[in-house]
C-alpha cells in the first residue's frame, strides 16, 4: 500500500516548475534563473525579496505572461503558459493585475479615464464600468480626483490611481513592483491595506517585489531569491504555527528562535484523509512529521501477532523521526484516523536541524527510546 | 461628471492634451500639405491653359499632321488632305485653323513694348472658335489688318480694347473687339484674325488677299476643325477619315484631342513632372515632418503604451490609435492649408490671370496625399510602440 499521499491544499494559482531563463543569444547567453519552482495558492500576498540582479523581476515578467517561458513550466490561473504565442500571452495578461514602480498613467486621460482603459479590455458594459471604476477610485480616497489629469495630482495619488487601474478588474492575480516606493505612509497604509483585502475577502493572489519593511508584517509568505535562485521560501502563517508547535514540543526547546524558523522555514505542508497512510512499517525512513490537525493512529505489527494500535497523536505532536536518524526501516505504521494536516519536513534538512543542537538530537534519541521501550511493553 | 459610455478616444486625447504641441505639427504638417496642394493647383492650372484654345473649337473630329504631338507646336499639314477629307461620307465641314506663335509679336500700345503672343487664324465664313465674342464680330475681322485681343491676356500686353490701333509683328493692326480665354504658361496672350490677314502678317503675302482662290500656293492647314452631319456616328466617321487619308495625318475626336495634350504635358514635357517632383517633395517634407511629431510624441508615452500591452491590450488596438491620431492631424491639417491655398489661388490666380481653382478633383486627390502621408509616417513611427516591451516596466 502506497504511503506519504499528498493533497497540496488547493489548486495553486501559479505553479512554476524548474524554470531556467536565460538573456542574450549565442556566446553573450546568460543564464538568469536556475531550476526556479513554486506553488502559490490563491489569497496569498507573497512577497519577493532578494539583491538586485536576483532574478525576482525576470521571475515576475514570466509569471506575468510579459515574457515567454525559455525551459519548465509555468501555470498561471490554470493556463500554461508555456509554449505560448505573443498574442496568447497578451490574452492571459487581461486576467492579471500589474502595479508597476511608476505609474505609467497618460497625461492626456483622467484619472477615470486612466482606470477605464483597464475596464475597457475587461468586458464590462459601460455603465458597469462607471461605478465599478468609480468604487475602486473610492476604496482608493481619490473619488473626488476622478476628473483630474495625472498632472494635477500628487505623486501619491497618481500612484492610487495606478492601482486602482490595475485592481479595477478584480483580477484572480496581481503582480507588483515596489508599488508603495513613492507613497507617503498613509497613500502606502491604503494601497497595502487594499492589497490585503483582496487576498483575505476575495482569494486574491498578490506577489510583489518590495522592500518597504512596512509590508513585511501582512505577508504570508517571504520568497527570497539570490543569483537566480529560490533559496527560501517561508510561508509565515505556517512558520509561525510551526514554531508554536515545535516550542511546545520537549525536544525543540533548546532552539533559539532564529533555529526554530530555520527548521520551520523547511517544513512542507501535507493533507491527508482520513484512512490515508501517512508511513508504513518497514518502508525507509524519509520524512519527519509534525501534526498542525486532525488525529492519527500508530499500529505495530510483530511476526504472527495481529495489528497492535500503539498510540493516537495529536496536534502538536511529532513522529518519523527514529527511521531518519538510525538509517533503518520504519517501525510503525501511522494512518490518519480524520482529515489530518502536517507539516513535514525532509531527511536531509531533518538532520541538518538536528546538528543544530546536540542537546536536540540527545533529546529525539531519548524520546525514540522511550517509544521504542513502550512498544516492546505491549 | 458626465457620464462617459463610449470608449475613452485615447487618440483624440493625446491629440489634445497639449495645445501648443498641436498647434507646432499642424502648422508643420499644413505647410507640407500646403505645398502639396499648390502644387497641385499649378499643375492643374498649367494643363488647364494649355487646354484652353482646344475648348473653345467647335468640332467633332480634328485633322492634324501626325507629328503634331503638341497643340501649341506648329506642326501643319498638306492642304491637299485638308480637301481630300471634305471629300469623305459624313463630313458636314472641314474647316481650317492657322497657327503662329514664335514669330508673332505684339507691342504694348500703352509702353510700346514688345511681347510675344500666340496668334489663330480662321476663315470668318467658316468659323472655327465656340467664342460668342467672335462669332459676333465675323465681318469686323474680315477687314484689312483687324484682330480680336484677348480682354484675359497678361498686363504686360497692355489695355486692348475695340478701336484700338497698335502692331502686330511690325505691322499696324486694328482692334476691332475682345474675347475672353486667358493666357497660358507658354503664351501671354491670344490674338484671332482672319485667315486673309493671318496669311497676309504670317504668310509672305504683300498684302491681304481678297480672295483667296487667286492664290495658287495657299499654306498649309493647322488644324482641320470638323463637323460631323448630323444623324452620323462620329467614330464611324473617323474611321472613315483614317482610311481615306494617309499615315501623315491623323483624325481625333475633340476629347482624344484634350487627353493628347493633357498626357503630353503631363508625362512628356518637362513642366508637367516638375509639379509631380514638387509635389512628391512635399509629400516627403509632410510625412517626415509628421514622422517627427508621432515619433516624439510615442517616445514620450512609450512606458504607457508598454503597459496597455501589460494590461491585455494587442498590438492593433496599440496601431489603431496612433493610426487614428495621424488622420486627425491630416484632417486638422488639411483644414488650415486648404484654406491658405485658397487664398493663395485667389490671389495668384487674378494677377497671373491662370485658372488657379480649388476644384472637386484638387480637393479630393490632395486630402487623399495628406491622409496617405500621414498614415505612412505612423504606420513607420508606430513601430517604436510595437517594439515596447512590457517586461522592460518591471
């Protein structure tokens, strides 16, 4: 019977899978990104960050549809993008929403008339326009400079209008950069504020690249990018679930805080059914488990005995840690008993967390013998 | 705010945003339309003068020598064929037309200065010219050194008018009436006398003949202006002329006459393609002047343009509003310089005495140029927009 059955918990928004991209053509090709995946899942505000040069704004464009996809794949709103032709590309693009660093606004137009040209491409009919463009400008607090041209406003306020161009749409997904840059603290207040609302009231997906610290506080999740990699991706709300869990647990107690993020930042999330297996006796030892919810149950079986359950563990509580450190088959069978959700995390990142400490891996191989001594006893 | 349904005019727009912007390209592109359109003008003036005489002859078919290739050139034919072709079924008339102009000089009666004029000969009892002025003084030009002035000639001709006594090639005429027809490039003025006296200034004759069946070696034909009877087809007559007579001549209708010379003007003397190049020249000035302006103007949005292509805008929405934006400044443009140019011809037109007129067939070719030049210099000046990338806003 197959074990470790993943249920990734929702259809992802963008999934990007070992993308490489390069610049330039013959000896001047440069490759920019490296092997890059990602899953993003709908109302999240990811936040890109990493130095110049990082490959966070290539990324981007890609997601975006701006770019075509070199080599991987990358799916947006359940559309792949790759192989895709410039006007399919275009096509895609009218479900997104950009907000770039400057406001690109036409001088010529209002600031209604700036938000209408994204509704023009949104197949509103007109008077639906009016008072959606109208609303947006409002959520926004510059209703009362619908009529201006960009001109006669304030950089703050053109960069509002901006916004509620590229938001105006209601897109599934919105793709900024540093869209606060050139707002003062209550113009970024709203901008951020409004950006939220649409992921947590709308399922909005939001990634943007920014180093405004302010907005670090309402991010789910922190990407961050270092010579054209991914080399951590911490999806907060589950860090910090993690780190309450792990805190609780004897073993983790010795971590620092900063340790107890690293181990949390590593940990992937997993959903089981109820029945489903999640590690069977005698298979290798690959994962560590943490449980965020739901119960499951460890069996044992011993040569002409029956079935023996062993333990019920819940939330909070931790198994699969003994086959990773002793290199040998696992010695029980754990099944979600109801829809259970862990977080895991792998044998090699398990170990590395595990040299962190030696009090930590004295303290696995203590609670391992316990274990171990409990299940000879029945 | 009123309520605003349709599509923002996003061309209309950047038309307008900047007035003085607006008001530099359609003085720029005016100009250059302008130019076009005067040139035109002229064009159409020159063919135009040229083709005046030819209108005002009363006939179906006309005989000339068959290297005639230019009306204004004399090129005479035998008079044997010109009465060999009376000869011929259907003919109601042949009548002759004379023609001087290089050794035909007229003094001013007013400054006495000399000037060359184009000069046409007629027999009175068979009159040749549509001019009612003319036919009303047919017996006054059967006298002795008499002629007809153009009233439209030239200034530099001098004030003529009937009764007036000046010279003629050297010799003392009288005036004995006007007509009005006007001068063309070549000629600045037109006289019409009788064939008597035309033979008597022009053809080595003492004096006019009284009658012309004394003279024995009567000169060539110029033309042979001829009328069909009535109840015949005039093409069928003219393939009878063609067949009754030699290669030297050749036989064409009134209106193939007009195309001849229109065609010759146009593509075979060089006055003709010196208004094409000056109009091709302001065809070029126009577009690259408009080129200029759409190329500033898109440099200046291109960060806008690349995020209409952000937001799910294609290319041809992107073509189409610049496209749109040059027809207005076209449009814009040809307004102020159709209105110059019509001055411009007013003014020139009466003191060159040409028929300078802002005609259907001017209006709509010229239109026509401004809009092809200004759609060719955006269709080039667009590919800046189109070569945006919007991943470059990121």
């Amino acid at each position: 019977m197959p074990t470790g059955i993943v249920h990734i918990e929702d259809r992802p928004v963008v999934r990007v899978d070992a993308v490489n991209h390069y610049y330039g053509e013959g000896q001047a090709r440069n490759q920019v990104l490296y092997k890059n995946s990602i899953e993003i899942g709908a109302g999240q505000l990811v936040i890109m960050t990493g130095p110049s040069g990082s490959g966070k704004t290539t990324l981007l464009s890609l997601i975006g549809a701006l770019r075509s996809v070199q080599e991987g794949t990358i799916q947006i709103l359940d559309r792949d993008l790759t192989g895709l032709a410039t006007h399919d590309l275009v096509t895609v693009r009218r479900n997104l929403g950009f907000i770039f660093q400057a406001h690109n606004l036409f001088d010529s137009l209002s600031a209604y008339e700036n938000v209408r040209m994204a509704m023009q491409v949104g197949g509103f009919a007109p008077d639906e326009m009016r008072e959606r463009g109208m609303r947006m400008l409002e959520r926004l607090g510059i209703e009362h400079r619908a009529d201006y041209k960009p001109r006669l406003l304030s950089g703050g306020q053109r960069q509002r209008v901006a916004v509620a161009r590229a938001l105006v749409n209601r897109p599934r997904l919105v793709l900024a950069d540093e869209p606060t840059a050139s707002l003062d603290k209550e113009s970024s207040n709203k901008v951020v504020n409004l950006l939220k609302e649409l992921t947590t009231d709308e399922g909005c997906t939001v990634i943007m690249v920014t180093h405004d610290n302010r907005i670090l506080d309402l991010a789910d999740r922190i990407v961050n990018m270092v010579d054209g990699n991914i080399v951590s991706d911490v999806v907060l709300r589950d860090a910090l679930i993690i780190c309450e869990f792990l805190k609780g647990i004897e073993l983790f107690k010795q971590l620092t805080p900063s340790e107890l993020a690293n181990v949390a930042e590593r940990m992937k999330k997993r959903r089981y059914r109820g029945g489903d297996i999640v590690i069977h006796q005698g298979d290798a030892g690959e994962d560590f488990f943490l449980i965020a919810g739901g119960t499951a149950a460890v069996t044992g079986e011993q040569p002409g005995e029956p079935t023996r359950q062993i333990a019920t563990l819940g939330a909070g509580q931790v198994f699969g840690e003994m086959a990773l450190l002793s290199d040998e088959p696992r010695v029980a069978t754990v099944r979600a008993i109801e829809d259970l959700e862990t977080y895991s995390l792998g044998k090699k990142d398990f170990r590395e967390a595990v040299a962190l400490s030696v009090g930590f891996k004295d303290q696995i191989r203590q609670t391992y013998f316990d274990r171990y001594s409990a299940l000879r006893s029945r | 705010m009123p309520r605003i349904l349709a599509p923002v005019p996003l061309a209309r727009r950047n038309l307008l945003a900047d007035r003085r912007r607006l008001l530099r390209a359609l003085a720029g592109i005016a100009f250059a339309v302008l130019l076009m359109m005067v040139e035109l003008g002229f064009r159409t003036a020159f063919i135009g003068s040229m083709l005046l005489p030819i209108q005002q002859l009363d006939g179906d078919l006309m005989l000339l020598s068959s290297t005639k290739y230019e009306f204004d050139r004399k090129a005479p034919f035998p008079r044997r064929l010109f009465y060999e072709a009376r000869a011929v079924p259907g003919i109601a008339s042949v009548r002759p037309l004379y023609l001087e102009r290089k050794t035909a000089v007229w003094k001013n009666p007013q400054t006495l200065e000399l000037f060359g004029i184009q000069v046409f000969g007629f027999d009175p009892d068979q009159p040749v010219f549509l001019l009612p002025e003319v036919a009303a003084n047919l017996e006054a030009l059967r006298q002795p050194d008499t002629v007809m002035i153009d009233r439209r000639a030239r200034s530099n001709m001098g004030y003529a008018s009937a009764g007036l006594r000046t010279e003629l090639s050297r010799r003392n005429i009288q005036v004995v009436g006007t007509f009005r027809l006007g001068p063309n490039f070549f000629s600045d003025g037109t006289v019409i006398m009788s064939d008597r006296n035309f033979f008597k200034f022009f053809g080595n004759y003492s004096a006019s003949p009284s009658d012309l069946s004394d003279i024995t070696d009567l000169p060539d034909v110029e033309v042979g202006v001829i009328k069909v009877s009535p109840g015949r087809r005039i093409p069928d007559v003219q393939r009878a002329l063609r067949a009754a007579l030699p290669a030297s001549v050749t036989v064409l209708t009134k209106a193939q006459l007009i195309d001849q010379e229109r065609r010759f003007h146009l593509q075979v003397s060089p006055v003709g393609p010196i208004f094409d190049v000056g109009t091709l020249v302001g065809f070029a000035v126009g577009m690259l002047i408009c080129y200029q302006i759409l190329f500033s103007e898109l440099s200046d949005q291109l960060s806008q343009y690349a995020t209409l292509k952000a937001m799910g805008y294609y290319n041809s929405y992107l073509v189409k509003v610049v496209l749109e934006q040059a027809v207005l400044y076209a449009l814009l443009a040809y307004l102020v310089a159709w209105a110059a140019c019509y001055v411009i011809f007013r003014v020139v037109g009466e003191l060159a005495l040409i028929p300078l007129r802002m005609s259907i067939g001017l209006t709509v070719t010229s239109v026509v140029l401004a809009l092809t030049m200004c759609i060719v210099a955006a269709l080039i000046a667009v590919r800046r927009v189109l070569a945006t990338d919007p991943a470059e806003l990121f």
